[in-house]
C-alpha cells in the first residue's frame, strides 16, 4: 500500500503531513503478502498425520500400519461428511465412496513423496 494516496487524502481534509504532527494514530504499513516469509526459521508446523506416516514410512519405517491408521480415519472423516451433506439414499455407496476419496489422497500422498525423495 503506497503512503501517496493517503497524503493527497491529508492534504485536501487540510491535515498537516505525519512528520510534523505526529498522533497516537498514526498508519503502520504492514505487508500481509510477507507474514508468511517472516516466520521464525527453526519452528516448523508439524505435518497432517497422513503426510507424517508417509514421509515415516520412506524414511525407513516401512510398516504401513500408520498409513493404514491414517486412511480409515480419513475415510471415515469424508464419510460422516458425505452422511451429514450428501445423498443419503445408498449406505453402500457412501462407504464405497469415502473409501475410494479417502484412497485417492493417500495413492496421491504416497506418489508425491517417492518421486519428491528421489
């Protein structure tokens, strides 16, 4: 945000510019855009549980147990989901479909992290 726009704004109200009367209200620029590169370096966020079980599961842990944890959770997260907001004529294809939805993302997960860590 340019600070010209809002000294044309002072000068035609008739306001004095911010450097010779300064106030308790003065604007404080702050870039929005950039919050996100000013984070403390060394404080991660931690990953979702799926992508931690699969970047595990490559980094040596080669027991799918946490995937497969992961996987019922997420398919029983999107099937509550489908239950509460979506056609609820066929209880076999709900399940069908969580199931299917819930697969996909971890085929995804699991895709992306072996070409990622090549």
């Amino acid at each position: 945000m340019s600070t010209d726009l809002i000294a044309i704004f002072d000068e035609s109200i008739g306001l004095e510019p911010q450097a010779q009367k300064p106030s308790s209200n003065a604007i404080v620029q702050y870039d929005d855009g950039s919050a996100y590169m000013q984070r403390k370096k060394g404080k991660k966020k931690p990953l979702p549980p799926s992508q931690q079980a699969v970047v595990e599961y490559y980094a040596g842990d080669k027991s799918p147990n946490k995937i497969i944890q992961t996987f019922l959770a997420r398919s029983v997260l999107i099937g509550t989901a489908l239950a509460v907001f979506g056609d609820n004529k066929d209880q076999k294809s709900l399940v069908q479909n969580a199931l299917v939805a819930s697969a996909s993302i971890e085929a995804f997960l699991l895709y992306w992290y072996k070409i990622k860590n090549k």
